[in-house]
C-alpha cells in the first residue's frame, strides 16, 4: 500500500516503513499525522481524493529536526564594486511512515 501525501507545500510518495526527509514541522520528536492524503493506492486499487481522500490518514514518527549543507549565495553586480556572500541551510525533519489507515 502507498499514499500521495502533502506537506509544507511539496507532495511524498510513502510506503510504510519508508524515512523521508520534508520541511520542518513545527513538533518535537514523536508521533505525527498527516491528514492531506491525495492519493491511497493497493495492488490495483487506487482512491484519489478530490482534493483529499477522506478519512485517509498517514501515521508517523518524527526522527529528528536538523539542518541540510550550507549552500553559498553569491551575488555582485557587474562594473561596480559590490559583492555580498552568504549562506543559508535548509531546516528539515526526518519522518518514519508507520501507517497507511484508508
């Protein structure tokens, strides 16, 4: 069984027992739900929601909170003398799918 679910703006293809790494939740470690489930699909049988499935719900553990790798911005303007650098990473949470209940 998978599920198409939404968060933070993106859309997750999960199975149960998948870790999947999405944008930061606003919780501390421990059980999370999401409810915005697009899509649920078996073996050959898929229910599409029409925005949501409902009473579709993907039962998971939060892992941990943490930062990606440092990316550098760099930005200039050509003849001019001016230049900025900085640095930005990415705050993310690892999810562990536990359940799929449709």
């Amino acid at each position: 069984m998978y599920a198409v679910i939404e968060t933070g703006g993106k859309q997750y293809q999960v199975k149960e027992g998948d870790e999947i790494f999405v944008e930061k939740l606003g919780v501390e470690e421990g059980e999370v739900t999401f409810d915005k489930v697009i899509l649920v699909g078996t073996d050959g049988d898929i229910k599409v929601g029409a925005p949501y499935v409902d009473g579709a719900v993907v039962k998971a553990t939060l892992i941990k909170n943490g930062k990606g790798k440092k990316i550098t911005v760099f930005t200039y303007k050509p003849k001019k003398s001016s230049k900025r650098c900085k640095g930005h990473r990415q705050p993310y949470s690892k999810v562990k799918i536990d359940s799929i209940v449709a």
